[in-house]
C-alpha cells in the first residue's frame, strides 16, 4: 500500500485536532465572552459597563491572582524553588525583550500593542499549565509540587518588564518630539546629560509602574498570601467570584476591541505570525533554561516539560487586566487575540512535543 494515503490522513487528522483545539478554545468564556462583546459592538448596542464599576472588578481580579500566587509560594519548598523560580523569571524576561525585537518593530505594529502582546506570551495561562499537568498525570510522568509556585515568577517578570520597557519607548518619544525643534542634549556626544536622563527615566517608570493601580493589587495579592493566612476569605469571596468577574471583563474588553479593530487591518498577518510561531521560541527557550535547573538541582523531566508548558502558554487571566490597567493606550484587539486566539491553541498542541525533548534529553 502506498504511504501518500497515511501521510495524507495523519496531516487530515492533525488539522482537524487543530481546528477542534480552536473551536474549544472559543467557546470557553474567556474568548466566547470577549467576541461576544465584539459581537454586541459590531451591532451598534448601547450596553455599557461604569468605569468604576469595571476598576473595581480588575481589583478584585488581580488581588485573587496574586492571593493565590502568594499562597503557592508559601507553601513550596523554597530551597528546591529557588533556582527554578529564578529560570522562570529569566524566561519571561527573556520573551518580551524577543517580542520587543521582532514584534514591536514590525512596520505598521505600535510600539504600545507589540509590548502589550509581548507581555502576555511572557505570562503564564493556568489553564495550559493544567492541561500539561493533566497529561503528565495520565501518563505517570513525576514532577514537583511546587511547580504551580513557580508561575508568578514568570508572570510579574514579564508583565512589569513589558510595562516599562512600553512606557519608557512613549516617554522617549514624547522627549524627542518636543526636543525636536530645538537642541538635542538627550544621548549627545558628551553622555553625561543622556545618561543622568536615562537613569532618571528608568526610576520614575519602575516606580509609576508599582504604584499603578494593576500592579499595586497583583503585588499586595502576592504579599498578603505570602505573609498573612487568607486562606478562609481566598476560598469564601474570591474564588467563587472569580470566574462571573472575569466575564464582565473579557466582555467589556471585546467592545472596546471592536472599536479598535481597525487599526489592525494593515498588519494583521504580523499577529498572526507571531501567535502561530513565538509559542514553539518560547516553549524551546523555556526547555533550555529548565535543562539548565535540571543540571544544576536535578530539577525533574516532568517539571522541565511543565516550565516549557508555561513558556509557551499566554495570560488570559493577569495579563489582559493588568495591560487594560497598565497601559490603556494599548489596543486588546492585538494582544487578546493574538494570545487567546492563536497562542492558547498552539501552546496546548505543543505539548507532546516538550514531553518528547524532555524524554529524549533526560528520561521520564
């Protein structure tokens, strides 16, 4: 029998488990809830969400993320943590200063959207990182227990560095525009002037950015489940919030996406680029730093498999709420849909092959 049939049925069969993942994909709330709202803003409807109404529920959102990242963290063993905790923080820097050099230099693509999407392939989706869990689980695969400690490392690293490297891009470019017309000292021959300038910018963006409402509520999460016992109030108020908040957010989101989407007609095949292949760069540069702790702490295969799960994966929890907060300028067309839209889906479909790097560079 000819093997063109076989090679034909398999690649049939991988398209569709493609277009399944993504239909799946679309009818979670996350995504069903934001093209509904683009839906209803397509069809000119006068539904609106309050402005305070919606900073109240971006509150509460990133206050439980960073509840139960600090409640991990407690919980993990910290010496074992240690390194790994440090190869995820250096992941996620290391993919939004990727997204900083290809994305956000496309032509057409605004420094403010390349960052913003950049920052949420930085960050982590906690329901990749579960899928990945459930499949080592089937299949027997041991990893640490405290791997789910290890997302906020990955996720604050790369949404603050995302954060400041986009607003120091706007505040050098509304220096140069003003400076334009008269004598430019900023970066001259002499460095001095440039130097104490850039000093002084870099200072006044890390701390606007933690004194930000976003950041503030993810950061006070994080202290307060690390330091305190908010077990019984995480459990009783937030967590069964959760889910009905985010809701209204992606909702909100999606008219507001809708408003936006024009500008993204003339470079829409960059997003999609992006989102189809920076899951695979990451997840690889994940795999590569993970073989790096497994060297030095004899950090698992599993728990290798689980960090390149991470690196591949986008936020569609943290991040799209901390961005809308963050940087308001930036358009969610772009970076909820290319992360949601097209990251989520590549990322869960990259699985299998982390497991088998994993299994051929260590052994399960």
């Amino acid at each position: 029998m000819s093997p063109v049939p076989d090679e034909k049925g398999i690649v049939m069969d991988s398209l569709i488990e493609i277009a399944s993942t993504m239909l799946a994909q679309m009818q979670k709330p996350t995504l069903a809830f934001l093209l509904g709202g683009m839906m209803l803003a397509a069809l000119g409807s006068k539904l609106e969400v309050p402005d305070p109404v919606y900073k109240f529920i971006v509150m509460l959102l990133l206050l439980k993320v960073g509840l139960g990242a600090g409640i991990s963290v407690r919980e993990a063993d910290l010496i074992a943590l240690a390194v790994p905790a440090v190869c995820a923080a250096l992941v996620g820097i290391g993919i939004v200063l990727l997204g900083q050099g290809t994305l956000a230099r496309w032509r057409g693509v605004s420094q403010m959207d390349g960052m913003a999407t950049a920052g949420l392939f930085g960050a982590v989706s906690a329901s990749t990182l579960a899928a990945g869990m459930a499949m080592l689980d089937a299949d027997g695969i041991f990893y640490e227990g405290f791997i789910g400690a290890l997302y906020p490392f990955m996720d604050i690293a790369a949404l603050v560095t995302a954060i400041v490297l986009a607003r120091m891009s706007a505040a050098r470019k509304a220096a140069g525009s003003v400076q334009a017309g008269g004598t430019m000292t900023v970066g001259s021959g002499g460095g001095g002037q440039g130097a104490g300038f850039d000093g002084d910018l870099v200072r006044g963006i890390l701390v606007d950015t933690f004194r930000s409402a976003a950041i503030s509520a993810l950061l006070l999460g994080i202290a307060i489940g690390l330091l305190a016992r908010p077990e019984a109030v995480y459990a009783s108020f937030y967590e069964p919030l959760f889910r009905g908040l985010l809701s209204i957010l992606m909702l909100v989101m999606g008219m507001e996406a809708w408003s936006r989407l024009s500008e993204l007609r003339k470079v829409a095949h960059a997003y999609v680029l992006y989102g189809l292949t920076a899951p695979i760069v990451h997840g690889l540069l994940g795999f590569g730093l993970g073989m790096v702790a497994h060297h030095l702490t004899g950090f698992s295969a599993g728990g290798v498999v689980l960090l390149s799960i991470m690196a591949a994966s986008s936020s569609d929890i943290s991040g799209p709420p901390t961005m809308r907060g963050a940087l308001p300028e930036a358009n969610p067309s772009a970076y909820v849909g290319a992360s949601t839209g097209l990251g989520t889906p590549v990322a869960i479909l990259s699985i299998p092959l982390f497991m088998a790097l994993a299994d051929r560079f260590i052994g399960f």
